[in-house]
C-alpha cells in the first residue's frame, strides 16, 4: 500500500467519483474500508484537523475536540461516500424498504374464526388485549 499514491489521488480526484475510486484501487485500497483511515488522515491534512489512532493502531479516528473536527468530519464523510457510490443527499434520502408482512392462510383462517367467535372487531379487541396481559 502506498500512502503517498492514495494522498496524491485524493488531491486530484476527490471529486470526481471514478477516478477516486479507481486511483485508490490503484494505490492499494480495494474497498471502502480498506481506505478510512488514509481518508481520515489526508482529511486531516487537508483541514488542519487532529486524528489518534486505536490502541492497536489499525483505526484512525478524528479528535472531537479539535477547533478543524467538523472540517475534517465533512470532508471524510463526503470522500467515504464518494468511495461508496453515493453522495451526501443520496445517503440522506434513502428510506429503509417498508417490511412487508405475509399471512400465511392458516393464520388467516385462525383470525376469521376468532373475529367469528367474538362478534366483531371492537370485542375481538378488547378480548385480544385480555388474553395478552
């Protein structure tokens, strides 16, 4: 991996969405994930921002404190997400597929007959909420 070939590429291409990807598969960073912390470190150098790393020094992470935090925040945030194929708005807007529940007919039948037993839904409730006390 080389540090400098993935600084050079996010100072030419940060961007330009294709070329950045490109440019870090090039320098040695595949995945995502694989290039967070060269990420954070040249957002880092780019705002004048702080980083640490983990106690096992495979994680960079931003310092909170740092008068540069939000700075480099933005940035390593908008890089991630061009290294992932969205942007900012697109990751905003994206709404979690509703659950669509199915009823099996065995179910089905099973509500019917205790609808049936009850009368109708207002008493069907008030028994449903009795049995599940």
């Amino acid at each position: 991996m080389s540090k400098q070939a993935a600084f050079n590429t996010l100072n030419k291409f940060a961007t330009a969405r294709v070329q950045l990807i490109q440019g870090m598969i090039d320098a040695g960073y595949p995945t995502a994930e694989d290039a967070r912390n060269v990420v954070i470190e040249w957002a880092c150098a780019k705002t004048g921002a702080e980083f640490r790393w983990n106690k096992d020094e495979t994680k960079a992470m931003l310092v909170s404190s740092h008068p540069k935090y939000e700075a480099a925040k933005t940035t390593v945030r908008d890089v991630m997400l061009n290294l992932q194929g969205t942007t900012r708005r697109q990751a905003s807007s994206a709404k979690a597929e509703p659950t669509k529940t199915r009823v099996s007919a065995e179910e089905r039948a099973a509500y019917e007959a205790f609808l049936a037993a009850c009368g109708d839904a207002g008493r069907a409730l008030t028994v449903f909420k009795a049995l599940t006390k």
